[in-house]
C-alpha cells in the first residue's frame, strides 16, 4: 500500500510512516520545510516537499498520483494564530480532498478533533475557537465528496508509551491517547475499508485496537 500523508513531520505523522514503512508499506509525507527530509528518511518514509498553504492543485495532485490513500495529520501546530488554522487545518484539508480526486485516490483519512461538535463556549480562547471551527469545517467539506472517507477524532494527544488498546466509537467520551496508539489506529483503518463513512472518537480503552476496529464497523 502506497499511504501519502499530509503534515508528515508531525508527531503522530512520523509514528504512522515508521509503523507502516515496519510492515512493508510505503509512506510518503508532504513536508513544508525541506530541512525535515532527513527526519522523514529515518522513520522509513519518502518525503516530498510540498507547502500546502501555497502548492497548486495540480502539483498536489502529481504527488498523489499511484497512491492507495491518503491521511490529512497536518495542523498549524502550536503558536500559530487563528488565520493559520483556517489556511491550514481547513483549508489544507480540502485541498487535499481536491487533489486526491484528481489523481484517482479514493481513501481518506482525516485527523480532526474531539469537542468539534458543540460551538465553542463565550469566552473560548480565539484561537483555539477557529482550530475548532477549522477542523469541523474540513469534516463537514468531506463528507459531501464522494471519497471513501474517514474521520478520526483522538482524545487529549500524550506521549505516553501505546497501550494497544483502545476506544473507537462515534462516541467515545472524553479521555486522553497516545500517539503512537493513534498511529496504529490509523493504519488499521486504512486496512479496513468498511470504516468509509464513519466518524469515530479515539480514547484510551480496554479493546485491542485490531478488535476495536472490528467493532466499530460490525
């Protein structure tokens, strides 16, 4: 399986190419800075320059072309104001929408955000409302294309050492996740294509996340 991800020097982006680069599938990870291409190599991954707040479609899609599914795991990351999480953790995720119709790639897995449900509460951080906002936006963009997409929702991110289990419902309730569980998760959904449609929350649990996949789509 060819997986190409966008935001790939991101944490859980470098712990999902070195999971699947360990199981013999090929990662590539779109980065914005070319000095990150090392950092990539070394998890297994190929890096592709490729700064999404300012690439064309076509030169996306060029990228994407010969490649089985792509994750959306970028996000403007900490300290960057309420603009960027439009341009990035909106704005960007459609463009990959776009480009990935383009170039043929059917599967879509996108890394959204617990909480986007409800409207941030008066009072709410501004940036951290637009985040919100900007992640229930690329969701709600996705599920009007006709993609096989998935939206993943993780709890409170920890760099805690994974688990292996897990809980992954449409309602999971509030908790935290490790990253590297996360990872996992997430190839596991590109490896189920019954999950197509599905928006699933991600929390520690008692399932093994093979199971817990299972689960979620039966």
């Amino acid at each position: 399986m060819r997986v190409v991800i966008a935001g790939g020097h991101g944490k859980i982006a470098l712990l999902l190419q070195r999971h699947l680069a360990g199981r013999g599938d090929t990662a590539v990870g779109l980065i914005r800075n070319p000095e990150q291409t090392a950092t990539l190599r070394a998890a297994g991954a190929t890096p592709v320059v490729c700064d999404l707040e300012h690439t064309p479609i076509e030169q996306l899609a060029e990228h994407l072309h010969g490649a089985d599914a792509v994750v959306f795991a970028a996000g403007a990351g900490p300290g960057s104001g309420a603009a960027r999480k439009d341009t990035v953790d909106r704005a960007a995720a459609v463009l990959l929408a776009d480009a990935a119709t383009r170039a043929g790639v059917h599967r879509y897995l996108l890394v959204s955000s617990m909480g986007v449900d409800t409207p941030p509460a008066p009072g709410t951080d501004d940036v951290w409302a637009a985040y919100l906002r900007a992640k229930r936006a690329a969701e709600d963009d996705l599920r009007g294309r006709d993609l096989a997409w998935t939206v993943l929702r993780p709890g409170r991110l920890t760099d805690d050492p994974p688990t292996g289990r897990v809980t992954l419902t449409p309602h999971a309730g509030s908790g935290a996740i490790s990253r590297t569980d996360v990872a996992h998760v997430l190839a596991a959904l590109l490896d189920e294509p019954r999950t197509t449609g599905a928006t699933l929350e991600l929390v520690d649990g008692p399932t093994p996340i093979a199971e817990a996949v299972r689960a979620a789509v039966s």
